[in-house]
C-alpha cells in the first residue's frame, strides 16, 4: 500500500542519514553517500535473504557503524544475511558463522572464535580483527588476556580484570608544523560549488612539500575527493588558487595538470578501457615522446610494484575489482607524475592487498614523489 511505501521511505531515509539528500540526483552525491543510497535500497525491501557485497567499503567509521547496525537489525528480525566483507571487527560482531574463500575453495568454515583462532586463517592472508591484534600485541609485554579477542568491548572487559603491567615511558616527538619553506603543492582560500549550488569546498588552504605522504581523511560528503580534482585539474577553483611549484594552475588543461599530477579514481572501471592490463598500463605512456624501451621498462616496473605482472596479458574485466584498482594505480605509476592522488585505494582489499599498498606508498615516497590518499581506513592512515 502507498502509506506503508511512504512510510518505510521516510524511515530509511532517516536510518541512513540520508534525510537532508532526499532531493538531490544520486549521481551528484559522494561515492559513499550513493553506496548508503544502494544499501538503503535493498534494505527497504525487508526480503528474507539479503546478499551484500561490500556495503560499507567507502564510508566513513561513524557511518559504517550505523549501517551494520541496520544489516544486524535485519538480521533479529529474521532475514538471513550473506555478508561478504573485509571489515573483520563487524564480521566477527554480526556473523554467525564465517566462510573463508581461497583459490575459488572453502578453506575454512566455523563460528568467529573457531576461524580467527586457527592458525590457517593469518596463513591465509585474513586480516583479523583490530582487537585481536592488540590483544596479541599486549599478551607479548605479559598481559594474561584470550585470543582471539573479537571486540574492543571484550578487550576491554579482559583489560579490566587483567593484573596491570609496568610500561617505561615513552617521549611523542614534537608535532610538525602545518606550513613548509618550500611546498610543491599551495592551495589558498579555495572554494567550489557544484552547478546545482552545493558548496563542497569551502576556504580550504594547504601546502603539502615534495616527498610527503598526505591522508585526506573526513566524513562522506565532506569535500575530499572534491578538493582532490581540484588538485589534478578536473575541477577549477570558485574562488582561491592552486598552485604547484609555484605556478598558478587555474589556466591549465587538464592535459597539463596530468603531466604532474596523477589520479587514481575510487571506482577503477571509470579509469579501465583496454582489453589487457599491460595495455592499459601503457595507454598514458602512448601518449608522450617517451622511446618505446623506456615505455616497455616503466610498465614492467609499475606492474612488478603493484603485483600485476601475472596479469599482464589478462583482460582486467576478467580480474576481481580489487586487482583492478592496483592496475589503475600501476597506470599512474608508470607516468611517473610528481604528485599521485589515491582515492580509497583500500577499499575492497585483503590483508595482502594492505601490505602492497603500504610497501607502494614507501617506494613512492622514497623517490621523492607526493603521494595524497583518500581514506576511511584509519589503520592505514596510521602508516
């Protein structure tokens, strides 16, 4: 019936904090508001089996919470939930039992407690959970504590029944400044608005220098990835400027702003068009004066740094999204841009995906490169 239709609308509406966006085109919105939007879409339907993929992969912590907690509430009121999913802190709260896939196998199947304590799992790549990793870590400086521990809540509860340990002092070294002597990148006073009227960014100014690895971190819709196209050039200014080594780039093209600056958008299939992975690494060189053994040498480079070079005569529509973000990634690489934007790079990866990104960003950082991540993950931004 119409009432109940309008009802139920009104209520997810208000469950996912969509309520001020009921308006607005889905395809203006964030990539994480529109991933709310596909959740609500199938949460509403109230069906008795959901099957959900990744729902969470682009949100912010706050929301990513509120969203299991609408996933866990289906789950009390009967529906029968397949969860496939990364975040193993909410995997380990909400699951009944746990499946774990490796080379198109069951590896392991069981409760929480029987996969996260077995030893296959870490030997399998699995990230455990948050928890367990500092419960483990604490156990080692002689805490008597379980493992697995599956939640901060039991963490804790263990903490407070634990016999306290003496820890040596340890001295924070002191906060670096905000402003450097000589930034590579200047941006002053900016702000953008959408042609419907949104402002999604308002006075930001920064200045990040030459080798520096950034994290742009914030809620869904808070203007990160607005201000990242504002660095690369997809986006001009309303008002301020960017400036890279000194130079203005509101008079750039697109075109001249990529020769420095390289982006690897958050979804990879807006960014994949060739039908191999080594031509689609190539496909920027292509377009430059390079000599062909130059292009040939900084493919087999960018595919060896990002794990794709098993991959290099694979269609990447034949590969899992995952491994087409570290091909996305490995086109950019090649260019060897000054500046290399990430946006979500970790969305969608295992443990071992983790661990390559990590090593990247070192290597990255290493040749002097800036390198701007867009994150939700807090533990890698931690890095």
């Amino acid at each position: 019936p119409r009432d109940e239709m309008i009802a139920r609308v009104e209520r997810m509406l208000e469950l996912t904090k969509l309520g001020p966006l009921r308006d607005r085109n889905p395809f203006e919105l964030s990539g994480g508001q529109q991933q709310r939007v596909a959740l609500a879409s199938i949460l509403i339907m109230e069906q008795p089996i959901l099957v959900i993929d990744e729902p969470t992969s682009q949100l912010d912590p706050e929301t990513t919470e509120a969203m299991f907690e609408l996933i866990d509430s289906a789950r009390r009121q009967g529906s029968t939930v397949i969860l496939v999913e990364h975040k193993m802190e909410q995997v380990a709260e909400l699951s009944d039992r746990i499946v774990v896939m490796h080379n198109s196998e069951l590896a392991l199947v069981g409760t929480p407690d029987e996969v996260f304590s077995n030893p296959l799992c870490q030997e399998l790549g699995i990230r455990l959970p948050e928890s367990d990793y500092l419960a483990k870590a604490l156990i080692r400086q002689g805490l008597e504590l379980d493992s697995p521990t599956l939640s901060v809540e039991a963490l804790i509860a263990q903490l407070e029944r634990s016999s306290p340990i003496q820890a040596d002092a340890v001295a924070l070294p002191p906060i670096a400044p905000g402003k450097v002597d000589q930034p590579l990148i200047s941006v002053s006073d900016v702000k953008f608005s959408y042609p419907s009227g949104v402002e999604a960014v308002r006075g930001v100014s920064l200045q990040i220098a030459a080798g520096e690895s950034v994290g742009i971190i914030g809620q869904n819709g808070a203007g990160k990835t607005t201000l990242a196209k504002l660095l690369n050039g997809l986006l001009k200014p309303s008002v301020g400027t960017v400036e890279i080594a000194g130079e203005d780039t509101t008079s750039w093209t697109a075109a001249q702003t990529a020769r420095r600056v390289g982006y690897v958008f958050q979804n990879p299939d807006d960014q994949i068009f060739n039908k191999t992975v080594r031509d689609e690494i190539e496909y920027g060189l292509k377009r430059t004066d390079l000599p062909q053994d130059t292009r040939k040498q900084r493919v087999a480079e960018a595919m060896a740094l990002t794990g794709l070079t098993r991959f290099s005569e694979m269609n990447p529509y034949d590969l899992p999204a995952s491994i087409r973000k570290f091909i996305t990634i490995a086109s950019v690489i090649a260019m060897e841009t000054e500046i290399i934007i990430l946006d979500e790079p970790t969305a969608g990866q295992d443990l071992a995906g983790l661990n390559r990104l990590i090593n990247i960003l070192r290597v990255l950082k290493e040749r002097g490169r800036v390198v701007i991540t867009i994150t939700h993950d807090m533990e890698f931004v931690s890095f």
